[in-house]
C-alpha cells in the first residue's frame, strides 16, 4: 500500500486520573524521526511508545505530544515529597545568598520539580496503561490517514503516467516523419546548390544523422520505467526511494530525448515530459 509521510492524528480520552490527549503530526523525511514531548509522569514508557511507532512507520518526521489534566480527585490525593522539597528550598536559598538580583521561585515552580508531586505506584501504572492505549490509537488513526493521503498520490502518478505514455506514443509515431523531413531537407539543399550529388556518400549521411537523432532507445527506457512504476505501486513495503530513483531515470531519458530533438513537435513534447517528471518527483518526496 502506498502511503505518503504526511499526516494527523488527535485522541483524547477521560479517565481515573482525568483528561488525557495524544497528538501526532508527520511530515517527509529521509528517515524515521521521531520525537516526543511528555511531562515527566509518562517519561518512562517512552521506549515502549517509541518501539510501537517503528513497527508501523518507516520513513518520516514525527512530532508526539502527549498532554493532561488531574481530574479533582486525584489532585486532592496527589502527596508532597517533603525532604526533597525542602532540600530544593536550601538550594534555592543558597543560590539567592550568591545572586541577591536572583528572581525569587514561585510555590508553582517547586511543584513543578520532577518528583515534588508524588502519586501512588497503582494509580501511575493505571495511568501509563491508559496512556499507552490511547497512543496506539492515535498511531492507527494517524496510518490511516496516511494511507488516504497516499492513495491520492498514488492516483495522480498514474495519470501522470499515463500523459507520459501518451507523450512517448507520440513521439515514437513522429520519428519516421522526422527522418523523412531530413532526408528531403537534405535532397533541397543539393538541388539547389545544382551539383552532382554522390548517392552513396548521401545515403551515408542520413544514416549517420539517423543515428545521431534515433530516439527509440530513449523511448523503449521510458516505457520500462513506466512498466517499472506500475510493478512498484503493488509492493507492500515502503516505496519512496524507489520512486525517488526512478524519477532520476526518467528525467534522464527525457533531457536525452531533448538533446537529441530535430524538430518543434519533439522538444515541445520533451519539453511536457520534464514538467511531468517534476510534478512527479514533487510528490515522490512525501511517499514513505
């Protein structure tokens, strides 16, 4: 299945402990990233949250918040960790002593210690369960709308696809017309300059501007890769760099097939080419 990098997940939940929220933003990234912001409560089940996001994503940066409320309850029974907060307020007095300009800290600002607050072991491994929950949830959530997000890209690279076929058709249609021009071009111009002409030496000549011009191998690569992106688009791994590759290739034929051009119509169509393979590699840079 195809999925693009780009996504959005919110969840929210109320408990024992009171209101719980998960957010989860993605956007592309070379690789897999992830970062999480959490209060200090839940710091310790980030490794299991972590190991869970990588066995779903594979590619992408991913921004985890996970935020809360006490519920009234559960703020009455919340306990203060009485020598550590008065070890706090030494510290805190002798840096004053040492820095009288020193802004004096708020009751707030010592509750807000790592370890002032303290709950019970039952209730925070109640709370973590929670917690880990609903993060998977918000993980599911945000890999289906991935998912959605990827199979319109999936859609428009096939039209793409199929304007590029179009595109070769076209071309390889016009090449017999082309040589055919050349060949005449090349008739006028001794015909005008009213001189024996060397048949041999001129059947040479178109051959060699033949070859020079012949775009067939071009258009045969094209029409591999365009084989090649269909295969692709049924893998179930992840898939961007592969893409991503494969838009180089086929950028590649095309800055060849303009190179090679001999008239409007095929410069004009390797001109629709390129801005196709752009449009394409634009969107290859969000698919995981």
């Amino acid at each position: 299945m195809l999925c693009s990098m780009t996504g959005f997940a919110r969840v929210e939940d109320v408990c024992d402990q009171g209101n719980v929220s998960w957010e989860i933003r993605s956007v592309n990234h070379r690789y897999l990233e992830i970062n999480f912001r959490l209060p200090e409560e839940v710091r310790r089940i980030e490794p299991q949250l972590r190991k869970f996001l990588q066995s779903k994503l594979a590619r992408g940066k991913v921004d985890c918040t996970f935020r809360y409320q006490l519920a009234d309850a559960q703020a009455a029974a919340l306990e203060l960790n009485e020598p550590l907060l008065d070890s706090l307020i030494k510290q805190i007095n002798h840096v004053n002593e040492k820095l009288p300009q020193a802004t004096p800290a708020e009751a707030v600002d010592l509750l807000s210690w790592p370890g002032v607050v303290r709950t019970t072991e039952t209730d925070m491994n109640s709370f973590h369960a929670t917690c880990i929950e609903l993060f998977k949830t918000a993980t599911e959530q945000l890999v289906d709308m991935r998912g959605t997000e990827g199979e319109r890209l999936k859609n428009m690279l096939q039209e793409r696809c199929e304007e590029i076929a179009n595109l070769v058709k076209k071309v390889r249609i016009r090449y017999p017309q082309v040589l055919e021009a050349i060949k005449q071009k090349q008739q006028q111009r001794i015909d005008e300059l009213n001189v024996e002409m060397d048949q041999q030496r001129f059947e040479q000549e178109l051959v060699y501007a033949s070859q020079k011009l012949d775009v067939a191998e071009e258009l045969d690569r094209l029409d591999s890769h365009l084989v090649e992106m269909q295969t692709i688009f049924d893998r179930k791994n992840p898939i961007g760099r592969r893409l991503d590759f494969l838009m180089q290739e086929f950028n590649r034929e095309a800055n060849t097939l303009a190179s090679k051009s001999a008239d409007i119509e095929t410069t004009q169509a390797a001109v629709d080419l390129k801005v196709l393979i752009e449009q394409m590699r634009e969107q290859v840079q969000n698919i995981e």
